[in-house]
C-alpha cells in the first residue's frame, strides 16, 4: 500500500508497530502542520496521537527505524536499478547489429543508473587522478 493512500478503513484497532513505524517516517519526511494533518486523517486519530506516537520512542529508536527504512529503501533502489541496467544492456546488444538505431539514449540511461547505484553504496563516481608537480631547483 502506497504512504499516501487513504487508510482510514484499517483502525477500528490499536496502531501496529508498523504503522507507529510509518508515522515517525512520514512525520520525519515533513515536519510541516498539514502533513501532520495528513497523517492524522490518513489513519483516522487525532494530532495528539500523532504526537504521542512520536513521543513513544526514545530519538535512538527513531533513528533506529529511520536508518533501517533508508537502508531498506537503497537495497530496493540498487536492485531495481541494476533489473533496468541489465535490460538496457540486452536492448542495446540486440540493436547493435541494425545500424539505423541511435543507441545513445539507452547508453545514457545505463550511465545515469551506474552512477547512482555506485552513489547509493557510497561508491565513487568519477575517475579521480592526483597529479603533483614539484620543481626542486
């Protein structure tokens, strides 16, 4: 389910840990009033709640849960990213034989996609060369 559907139909209940979970990330993605607003109607509880939700955990948890769904949400990037560069690579080895092809949309997709995989697993992206010049007179 998407963060922002509408779910208000899911709590005639007690909040799950993973909604508790998606309510610190969505409030940490935008501390503004109306999302706070959002979240509220979005699970059908008041602001307080909302709030309470956030006070429940100690700003250690809160971290915890934050780095665990960037994390989480890098490995799904990189994985996807590498599904579209590996079918990018299978179209462009299969129009490499017809010469009217222009194949520089796909090499550019391809290396835009390399670059920000490497990025995501903190990686270089460029060549980087030292060169030093002493003069010793």
């Amino acid at each position: 389910m998407a963060a922002n559907e509408i779910i208000q139909y899911k709590h005639n209940y007690k909040l799950t840990d993973e909604d508790k979970h998606n309510i610190i990330l969505e409030y940490y993605l935008n501390r503004s009033k109306k999302n706070i607003e959002r979240i509220a109607s979005n699970y059908n509880i008041t602001r307080q709640t909302v709030y309470a939700v956030l006070n429940q955990y100690t700003q250690k948890e809160k971290n915890e849960i934050i780095n665990k769904s960037i994390t989480e949400y890098k490995q799904n990037f990189t994985r996807k990213s590498h599904a579209i560069i590996n079918k990018a690579l299978e179209k462009i080895s299969d129009k490499l034989d017809d010469e009217n092809n222009n194949l520089s949309q796909l090499s550019t997709t391809i290396g835009i996609l390399y670059d920000k995989t490497r990025l995501e697993d903190n990686l270089s992206t460029s060549n980087n060369s030292i060169n030093i010049n002493i003069k010793i007179e």
